[in-house]
C-alpha cells in the first residue's frame, strides 16, 4: 500500500514538473530567444539611422519597468518587448537620405518616414508566431486623444518612444516636461504618471547609491 502511494506522489510530481516546463520554463525561453534575434533587426536600424532610430536596450528596460507598475499581465509585457524590437524594421523601406536629413524633413519627407509604422507591421505580421505584436507594433506612435481605448502597453511605447528621443537630443528634464504637456492629448495620463514616478525612484536610487559610495570614503 506504501508503495502505492509513493508511486502515485511521484507520478503527480512528474506530471507537475513537465506542466511547469511546459507552461513556465519553455515559453520564458522561447520569448528570450526570439528577444535575441530581433534584436538584431533594432540593431540593424539603429546602425541605418546613425542611432537617430531603432535604439531598443534603454526602452526595454524602462518599458518592462513601467508595465509593472500599471500590472500588464505577462503576456501583455513579453508582447511589448517583442514590439520595441520591430517597432522600426519598417526604416529598411525609407531613404537613407530622408532618415538621416540634418535639416528638418519637408512635408512629403514627413509623411514618408510617419509610414514607418505601417511598414514595420507588415513585416512583422510576416514573421512566424508574431502576427500578434503586429497590431502593437503598428501603433507605438498611437495619440491618446484618437485612440484611448489602445492597449496600454500601445501608450507606453508612445509615450516612451517621445521621451527617449527627446531626452537624447536636450535632456531628460525637457522630456519629462513634454511628457506633463501632453496628459490626456498625446499621451494617455495613466502611462504619463506611471513613467514620470519610475524616473523619480531611479532619480532616488541613484542618488542613495552615490550617498553610500561617498560613505564608504569617509
């Protein structure tokens, strides 16, 4: 009878452990190699567009940051990720000249680059098991005023997508400022707090790590 029971404990255990590769372990890997390859595409553009587009390691990690914060499920996150990497393929059809003009881009110039969303969509709904990151990836730029029920990882790469540019052209202050100009007409105003309050603790946690450097040498 002990023998039994001892079998049966040990097939649950198992079944138990393969459900948890199968529903944790796997797709976690599966996700980590995808997110390797294609970043190889953000690379790729971002070497294109002499870094002006395509940079995707500082909004991955500010991204998953602030997704937390507003409790996008999992999938929802993994999905974002994947859309920070395709979010610019779409450069590939643009002209090198117009991507990277010094001056500022005429109307039709404008107009061109602003297909870029489009374009990075219809390639990545050509990528297998991606047509789901299509629909993000085709509205990174989404405006909230025009779309406010967009899912909010689409309001989050908007609105981070705006910030990082900016905060490498002027600085970081000046990004956060068109950030607050923008609550409820550019940028969805849950996105916008939840963005400026994950850079108030980084703020905060840098200045701690420098306060307990500064200790250590007194």
């Amino acid at each position: 009878m002990e023998g039994t029971w001892w079998a049966g404990l040990t097939a649950i255990g198992s079944l138990l452990a393969l459900a948890y590769y199968a529903f944790v372990v796997a797709p976690a890997r599966l996700h980590r190699w995808r997110c390797e390859g294609l970043r190889a595409f953000a690379r790729l553009i971002e070497l294109r567009t002499q870094g002006r587009y395509g940079k995707s390691e500082p909004l991955t990690q500010i991204a998953h940051a602030v997704a937390l914060r507003l409790r996008l499920p999992l999938h929802e996150r993994r999905r974002m990720e994947l859309a920070i990497y395709l979010r610019d393929i779409g450069m590939v059809a643009i002209p090198y000249a117009t991507l990277n003009k010094q001056g500022a881009l005429t109307c039709a110039e404008r107009v061109l680059l602003d297909r870029h969303a489009e374009i990075s969509a219809s390639i990545t709904e050509q990528i297998p098991g991606l047509w789901q990151v299509a629909p993000l990836v085709r509205m990174h730029h989404v405006v909230y005023s025009e779309h406010p029920d967009a899912p909010l990882s689409a309001h989050i790469l908007s609105a981070l997508d705006d910030w990082l540019r900016i905060a490498q052209h002027a600085d970081a202050d000046a990004a956060a400022a068109v950030l607050k100009q923008g609550i409820g007409t550019r940028y969805h105003p849950l996105v916008v707090q939840a963005i400026l309050d994950e850079l108030r603790q980084r703020a905060l946690d840098r200045r701690n790590r420098l306060a307990r450097s500064a200790a250590l040498w007194l």
